[in-house]
C-alpha cells in the first residue's frame, strides 16, 4: 500500500499490521465470471416463455379481475358497498394503502440506503425489489383514489386552476400525502429506470446479434444508445448516487407523511410524536418481508443460487430482525408514555388496544412483528430457506394488522362512549383487496419475463474479478 | 516499535488539571449562585459527556454490527474514549447524593412538598404526579441510573478488551464475540438512553410526554460523537500519528454520517415540534410556549432566540456545509464543523434543560444568565476528566487495530469506490 | 447484417482505433498508459463501471451535482411559493384556526417538490453531460462492440485527437496489451 502514500512516509506502525483472517463472503459463488452473468440473467429474458409463467400469469390475472370487479361496482354503486360507517370512515381502504405503500420502501431502501452504506450485497436483489416498490405503489395509489367516491373528480387532489376558484388545503396531510406519493411514484420509476440502461444496452446488442430486430429496436429505444463509455459511466454512477441520496430521505418523507395523516390529528391513538420513524422502520420490515416473499422463490425457479447466496438471505434476515425490534421498540415506548402521560384518552386507547373488542388484531400484530423476527437471531433459522420464507409471510401479515389496529380501534372507540362502534368489512372490499395480490403478482410477471431481473453490471461490478488491484481468479 | 507515540506527561496532565480546575470552580459556584444553579450546570455538563460517550458506543457498535470496513482505523480512538464511562458514573454520585439528600431541588418531583409552577397545589397533590409514581420515584431514578451505567460500562470493558486482546494474538473470535456483543448491546443502549433522558431531561417538567424524546437524543448522541470523532481524527493527523493512515475517504465517509445524522436530527426534531404545534394540544404545547415566551406576560425571551439559533445553528449550517464536497476534504474545516456540531448539541441540551427552572413568575430562567458560567466550567471539567481518561487508555495500546481482519480493508480504503 | 468494418472495401472516414482488454487490471494499466501518453479524445467501454478508472483516464469529477442542486433550490422555492400565493395570495381561506401561509405546513409538500425536481434535474443533467439519447456511434459499428456490454473492455482513441497517428497509436495499445485492434469507421 505504500504507492498510494507517496506524500509522506508509510508509518512504522504499518509494518505491523498482519490481520487475522476472517474473509468477507462472496457475492457471486463458485467464481462464476462476466459471461455467465449476462447469460443467466439474459437467458430469462432471451428465452422461451416457461409454461410455469402462463399458469402463474393465469391466475394472477384472475385474482387481478377480484380488484377490477369490487372498483367497477363500487364506482357504478357508491363508496357505501364498502363496510364504512361512523365512526369508523377509515378502515380497509387506508390500511390497505398503508400496507401496500409501506412495502414498497423495501426497494428504495435497499436500492438507495444500502447503496450510500456501500453494501455491495444490495446488487442482485435490487432490480426486483425496486419493481416491487413501483408495483406496490400503484396497488396502493387505487384505495385513496377510490376512496374519494367519485373517482372522475380525483383531479381536484391537484393545484389545477377550476370553475370554483378555490385551492387545495395546504394544512392537510391528506395533500401532503398527494404530494408525496406521486413524487415517491415518479422518482421509484425514474431511479429503476436510470438503473436499467446499461442491461438494456447489453440486451440490445444481444438480440441485435441473433437477428431479433425488433426486439432490439424496443430495448435499444430505452437504451438511449448507451455503450458502456467510462466518461458516461462517471456522470452515470454520479446520477445515481445522487438518485440514491434523494431517495433516502424521500422515502424516509414518504412515510413521514403517512404517519402524519394520523399524528396530526388529536386522536388518542394517533397522535404522537414517535409516529414518523416508527412508520419508516415499520414500512422497511414490511417490505423486507415482502422481499424474501418475493425473492426466495424466484432464486429456486431460476437456479439463482450463485447470486443470491445464504449470506444474502442472512442479511435480509437480519434487517427484518433489527427493523422488527426498532417496531417492538416503538410499540412499548408507545404504551408506556401513553402511561406516562397520564391522558385517561390516550391511555384506554391502548388499553382497548390489547385487550377491547380489537384484542385478537393486536396480539396477531404483536406476534407476527416483535416475536416472529427474533428467530431470526438463529443461524440454523435463516438458513432454513422455506422456515424465512414462511417467518416472512408471517411479517408481511403482522404489518398489515399493524395498521389494521392503529387506524381501526382507535376509530372504533375515541372520547365518547355514545358513538363507539365496530367495524367489520364488506364482501366486496375484502375482494378488492385480495384482488390487488393479483394486480402485483400480474405485474412482477411481466417484469419477470421481459427486464433483466437483475443489475447485470452491478452484479459484476462487485465480482472479485472486476477489482483493477485485487487479486484476480481467473 | 510498538507503542504510538508517547504523549507527553503533562498533556495528561493537563488535561486532569483541566477536570479538577472546572469542578473546583462548579463547587465555588454552589457558594455564589446556589446549589440549584450549580447542581442544574453539573446535569447539564454530565447529559453533554455521557451523550458523547453513549454515540461512541453507539458507533463502535454500529461498525461490528455492519461487519463495516471503512471505520477501522477510526473504531480504536472510540474505544479509548469509552474508558470515561467510568468516570462519567463517579462524576454523577454527586447528583444522586442531592436526590436523596435534597430531594425536589433538580427533579422536582423527588419531594411532594414542591409548589407547582402555577400556583395551585403541590406535587403531592398533583394528579399528574400520583399517576406517574409508579415511574418517577427516587428509587426508581437511583436504580435504573445505576443500571443504565452498569450497561455502558459493562458494553464498554468488553468492546475495548476484546479489541485490545487482538492485537496481541491476532485470534478471530475477538471480532466475532465483539460482534454478538454489538448485537446484544444495541438494543439495550438504545432501551438505556430512552429511559436515561426521560429520568434525567423530560422529567424535569414531568407534565409534558413525547414519544419521540429518546429518538431526538439518540440523533444528538450520534452527532456529537461523529464531530469527536473527526475532531480526533484531524488532530492525530497533525501530531504525525495519523499520516499515511488516514485518507481522504474516511473523511469523506465519516462526513456524510455527519450529514446523514444531521438530517435525522432535523427529522427527529422537526417531527416532534409539527405534530405538536399542528394539533396545539395545550398539555404538549406549553413545553415549547415556555421556550418561546414567558408565561406571565406572553413577551418573547431568550429561549425563542436559541430555538431559532438550534434550527439555523443545527441544521441548515451544518448541513450546507457539510453538502459540499471539498469541505469534507478538508482538514483544516471539518473540525471546525465538528467542533461547531458539539456546541450546538451543548446548546440543545440547554435548550432542553434550563427553561425547567422557572422564576417566581414561573417564567423560565433566561439563557443568557451569570449561572451559565457554572455550566461552561462543569463542561470543562467533566471534558477535562474525559481527555484524561482517553489520554490515559491511548497512550496503553497501539495506534490502530493492527491484526483487526478488516484493518487492511480501511487502510486501503481511498482506493475503495470513491464517488 | 455484416458490421465488420474491416470487410468494408473503403472506408469513408476513421473514426479512430479500438482494442480489447480481458481484464479489468489490463484495462487499468493500459488506461493509464494513454493517459500518460497525452491522448484526450480517447475513451474506455467497459460492461460496469470500473472502480478508480477515472483517476486512471484523468476523468474529472461529475458535473452532475450542479443540476441536481439548481433543481433541487427550484422545488422548494416552487413549493413555497405554490402555497403561499394559492393559500395565502388567490384565494385566502381559514382552515382549522390555522394561519394563510406558514413554512411550517408549506414544509412537507415543498419538500417533496424539492425532490422531485433534484430527480428531473439529475437525469437530464446525466443526459445532457452524456449527450445522450445517441442511437448512433461509431463504436457500435465494430463486431466485438456486443462483448462491450458483456465481459470485454475497450479502448477506443479517436482520431480527431491532436496526438492521433495511425501507427503511432496502434503500437502504444499494443505495448499497452490491448489486443483485437482494429480501425473504426465513422
């Protein structure tokens, strides 16, 4: 190293330094080089379309027509059909949005955070968990959007001049939400977007050399002729480390101002101050669930196992740990200051929380986000594919009784007793809700079969052979 | 050769000097100001050290837990600054002894005797008060702040024995028990700072609650430590140690953890002040009305003008600043911004603490006032006690980890993916 | 579809001369060889952005950052002002007891906005410093050009550089290891 040091004498201390060995693990196993990169992850694309494909996009497009019969007669009828009634105007609709929205954060967090914390292991689950956070996004868009009724005045919910004069009300964080959510939309597309031209480029070339013309021509159009120039790879890696470094906060804002939804108001239940990070950490567990969901599947099917090694796996798992316990963290202090603060309000909500008419709710939650993690502390745990995959489907149900809970019961009961009431929901939006699994689910297919499922030139980038000093296997 | 360069006595020793000299001078301080004053600065000046401590422990966690690469040269001058905690806990006996002995005089809550600012009743009276008590009771301060110390102290000795061990016999099972240790202390560092602040700091005006208040500290903490952090840095860099160690690319990374925690800091912080300010609930609110004008006559005091100085001194400064990229460079500017950083977490803590007191009025203690000087020497002295203490562990041990498995990763760390 | 350009029978114009490399160390050194050899018009290809090449071919230090910025100070400042002329300004409103205009509720939303236009700034600045979309280039012309985007690294020294010679430049990539050099044709 002492090269690099030309500018003062190597230190003597330097000569001391003899490290024990503990190697880092390796991204991409069996020493696989830059060929068999492009192949494998070209090869899904390049490929036949697997039978396996049509049976899934078969029955995700049935689920999806659940969604798209509930819209279609809650449109024609009126939001009455859902199970909405005082005192509870907020229930499936806005659990739902948070749920849906709160998983998308996965992506940008691991396409974003964990690229400014350099973790080099981010490469090859990036591209879809970032699909996932675009397709998350749009299933949770449909239940505010729909929930205003009537849907074709939804362009109110923007500062565009119309007949009444008056404007959209700035002091509300339903406003904000609009404002944040289209952003996050916009910029989760533009960031996968900008991620995507190099594999475009290299897809381009690929079918251009096999004839596939038009093909060719479709990717080559997205590609905005990129041809791998390291003077556009430095304003490249620029771009997108400032995409990363806005997304970062942006994402933290996202969920900042979904919280704030609730926080701002005076609800016990609702406000209190630890809400926003408390929402971030809970949205990133819950995407991370959906992560696992999502990935540990595709890795079987596409024999992915050389890049998305176990010590993926146990990252992902140990960010669900630690994100899980941040939410156990914010659920006890919640109790205690809302103990604490000796508001009889604030304090039956809690208690009506654990133990009233919503009890089983909480305790589902409870369980599913504080308790269900902790296994993950074990090694023979995490490496126990089908036991994460199950742990994170069980994430994926606590989060959404998370919301469940804190909009429903503090709804159901707030300061007068004459106007309690309980919630449950109607036929059809437990259809429109399921039907946006098959909305998601058609969506990740097609993103599947046509986009390189993984960064090809990230995923090379962190091989050992693409280090210009390092040791070099081949 | 072995040992880092050997720091001269006397800069130990005036370092102690430094230490005895403040605290002499906070005790002459009880004899012209009072021992409220006097015991208000030592609160203020321990929240400031022990805040900079637990963010050190905080990030030599944050390193093993991450497996990180980058912080190793760095992660040894922590560790040495972690042999204060002891200290810090012989440092905060006297508080206790003014709990038991003079109960009600900082906290006061400790004697249901105390008038309640508005004139109506006592704390024994107080409803408020009685709910809490399960909580807010003397033996509960006492022991929990004891546990609180035996925690970091107890995180502490194994993180810096199991660095040093290794550099004698290079053996691997130092990092990997650092690493279950990084594992199991973090959740009980972040449960021991919630709960210390809320003993120490919140309760001083028991009415009020935020969740939030353990997460604002922890923002602070982090902040205040990384500004050390580089302020030790630079300073190695000048005395020789630190050259041909340090690069370009620690300073880099250790300034957008600066940057990133000052977002999270104005997150943290701005998120408490709007929900409270939106939804103006008066049981939440009076906190930050007490911070901006005086209860009697609605005029506007000192603290408004803190405030400000917070958002504009703890934000948008730092922030700006540390958005460009040549000042993180540069070694002659990032401490000062470190060095500004830690001020202005001092600041905070004021902030936080001094408008508990209140005048007959019930309006609170001006900011600007002489029992500041109390504090500016209790801050020196306990500061003083620290160096010496980091001093001391320095001068025992090797420069940088030496047979850390990661050593070599940080040493040729600037030809890592620079940006 | 041929694209070899060495079976063209003439060549209109070159473009200049590209060679291969099969590691990225090659690549490195050799990048550092022209460097030192005073080319300026010159660029690599490589599959995935090579760490540290750009001290290596004497890149300067992204652009970028300046649109993102100026993008960046044009949101907020949008946002701010949206709010206080819609809410404060056109149509003043009382909602909630709260006041027409403060930055405190304008915050969120500007904020956003600040965002959103750093993201647009950002990509087109990318755009624009890379002069991109280009669906032509000469690069792509050559046959190996498809191992470019696959596991192949390039040199490619065009010959509009003050320092270009035919021969002169073929023998410092060869020396330098490249290998497969060929001419391009613009």
């Amino acid at each position: 190293m002492g090269a690099h040091l030309a500018d003062h004498p190597a230190p003597a201390i330097l000569a001391e330094v003899q490290p024990a060995s503990l190697p880092r693990k390796e991204l991409v196993h069996h020493g696989r080089d830059f060929h068999w990169i492009t192949e494998k992850i070209c090869g899904i694309v390049e490929g036949p379309t697997p039978t396996w494909w049509w049976w899934c996009f078969g029955v995700a497009a049935f689920v999806a027509s659940f969604t798209v019969a509930g819209l279609t007669y809650l449109v024609g009828t009126g939001v009455g059909v859902w199970g909405h009634a005082n005192p509870v105007n907020w229930a499936w609709d806005i659990v739902n949005f948070v749920f849906w929205i709160g998983i998308g954060h996965a992506g940008t967090l691991i396409s974003a955070i964990l690229c400014l914390l350099r973790q080099k292991w981010r490469t090859s689950i990036n591209r879809a968990s970032e699909a996932m956070t675009i397709f998350a996004v749009a299933c949770a868009a449909i239940f505010p959007v729909f929930h205003v009724g009537r849907i074709w005045m939804a362009w109110y919910l923007f500062p565009i001049p119309n007949s009444n004069y008056i404007w959209q009300n700035f002091r509300s964080p339903l406003e904000w939400d609009v404002f944040a959510v289209s952003t996050y939309g916009t910029v989760s597309v533009l960031f996968w977007y900008i991620g995507l031209i190099p594999d475009l480029g290299t897809l381009r070339d690929r079918f251009f050399t096999v004839g596939r013309i038009w093909r060719a021509r479709i990717y080559g159009f997205f590609a905005m002729g990129w041809r791998g120039s390291n003077r556009h790879w430095s304003n490249y890696e620029m771009a997108y480390l400032i995409l990363a470094g806005i997304s970062t906060p942006l994402v933290l804002s996202v969920h900042t101002i979904v919280s704030f939804d609730f926080a701002v108001s005076l609800l016990p239940g609702w406000h209190t101050t630890i809400f926003p990070p408390y929402f971030v950490a809970g949205a990133i567990f819950s995407g991370f669930g959906m992560v696992m969901t999502l990935m540990l599947p595709l890795r079987a099917i596409f024999r992915l196992e050389d890049l998305i090694t176990q010590y993926h796996i146990d990252n992902m798992c140990k960010i669900t740990l630690a994100t899980g316990t941040m939410v156990g963290y914010a659920y006890s202090i919640e109790f205690f200051i809302a103990w604490y603060g000796s508001n009889p309000y604030e304090g039956f909500a809690f208690i009506n929380r654990a133990f009233g008419h919503y009890a089983w709710a909480y305790w589902i939650m409870v369980t599913c986000n504080v308790i269900t993690p902790q296994f993950f502390w074990f090694k023979a745990v995490r490496q126990n594919t089908t036991l994460v995959w199950c742990l994170a489907i069980m994430v994926n149900v606590g989060m959404w009784f998370e919301r469940f809970v804190i909009i429903v019961t503090s709804l159901a009961r707030d300061f007068l007793p004459s106007s309690w009431g309980y919630y449950s929901p109607s036929v059809v939006e437990i259809f429109t809700f399921f039907g946006t699994f098959g909305v998601f689910s058609f969506l990740f297919l097609l993103f599947i079969r046509f986009v390189p499922i993984m960064p090809m030139s990230e995923v090379k980038a962190v091989t050992a052979a693409a280090d210009p000093h390092g040791p070099h296997p081949h | 050769m072995s040992a880092p360069a050997p720091i001269a006595a006397p800069r130990t020793g005036t370092a102690l000097g430094i230490g005895a000299a403040g605290i002499a001078l906070t005790a002459v301080g009880v004899f012209v100001s009072g021992l409220e004053k006097a015991a208000t600065s030592w609160l203020i000046a321990l929240t400031f050290w022990i805040g900079i401590g637990i963010g050190m422990l905080l990030l030599v966690m944050i390193h093993h837990i991450f497996d990180a690469g980058w912080s190793t040269v760095i992660r040894r001058q922590y560790e040495h600054a972690l042999a204060a905690f002891k200290w810090l806990a012989l440092l905060f006996v006297p508080l206790l002894l003014l709990a038991w002995l003079q109960p009600g005089l900082i906290w006061g809550w400790m004697n249901l005797a105390t008038p309640l600012h508005d004139g109506h009743g006592t704390v024994g009276t107080d409803v408020l008060y009685l709910k809490k008590s399960g909580f807010l009771n003397r033996d509960m301060f006492t022991g929990c702040t004891a546990a609180f110390f035996g925690i970091w102290i107890g995180l502490s000795y194994f993180f810096r024995r199991n660095s040093f061990s290794q550099d004698g016999d290079g053996d691997v099972k130092w990092t990997l028990s650092n690493r279950k240790f990084a594992a199991a202390g973090l959740p009980l560092t972040a449960l021991s700072l919630t709960f210390a602040i809320i003993f120490w700091v919140k309760s001083l005006e028991y009415h009020w609650f935020s969740t939030m208040y353990g997460v604002w500290f922890f923002a602070g903490c982090m902040r205040a430590a990384l500004s050390t952090g580089v302020i030790i840095m630079v300073w190695l860099w000048n005395r020789g140690d630190y050259r041909g160690i340090l690069n370009n690319n620690h300073l880099h990374c250790i300034g957008q953890l600066m940057l990133s925690f000052t977002v999270f800091w104005a997150y943290v912080t701005f998120s408490q002040y709007f929900l409270i300010w939106n939804a103006n609930v008066p049981e939440e609110t009076f906190w930050y009305n007490l911070r901006e004008m005086n209860n009697s006559d609605g005029q506007p005091n000192q603290w408004k003008w803190v405030g400000l100085t917070l958002l504009f001194g703890h934000f948008f400064l730092p922030f700006l600043l540390l958005l460009w990229y040549p000042l993180k460079l540069s070694k002659k500017w990032i401490p000062r911004v470190g060095a500004w950083i830690i001020f202005i977490f001092f600041l905070d803590l004021c902030y936080n603490i001094m408008p508990a007191f209140k005048d007959h009025h019930g309006d609170p203690e001006p900011f600007l006032q002489p029992g500041l000087l109390w504090t500016l020497a209790a801050t020196a002295g306990i500061g003083g006690v620290c160096v010496w203490a980091y001093l001391r562990s320095f001068a025992t041990t090797k420069l940088i980890p030496i047979r850390d498995p990661r050593i070599v990763e940080s040493l040729t760390h600037h030809e890592a993916n620079a940006p | 579809m041929a694209r070899t350009p060495t079976e063209e029978p003439a060549m209109d114009k070159s473009y200049g001369l590209i060679a291969a490399f099969d590691t990225t160390p090659a690549l490195y050194h050799a990048c550092e060889q022209v460097r030192n050899a005073g080319y300026t018009q010159w660029d690599a290809l490589t599959p995935f952005p090579v760490h540290g090449l750009d001290a290596a071919m004497g890149v300067r230090r992204s652009r970028v950052p300046r649109f993102s910025l100026t993008g960046g100070i044009i949101g907020f400042a949008t946002g701010m002002s949206l709010i206080w002329w819609t809410d404060a300004s056109d149509y003043a409103l009382i909602v909630g007891g709260k006041p027409y205009f403060s930055p405190m509720f304008a915050f969120p939303v500007s904020y956003e906005l600040a965002i959103l236009f750093t993201a647009f700034a950002t990509i087109i600045g990318m755009f624009l410093v890379n002069r991109l979309p280009m669906h032509y280039h000469p690069v792509q012309k050559a046959s190996q050009f498809v191992r470019a985007m696959d596991d192949r690294f390039y040199i490619v020294i065009e010959a509009n550089d003050p320092k270009f010679n035919v021969a002169a430049t073929r023998a410092l990539l060869e020396q330098a290891g490249g290998h497969d050099i060929a001419e391009l044709e613009e």
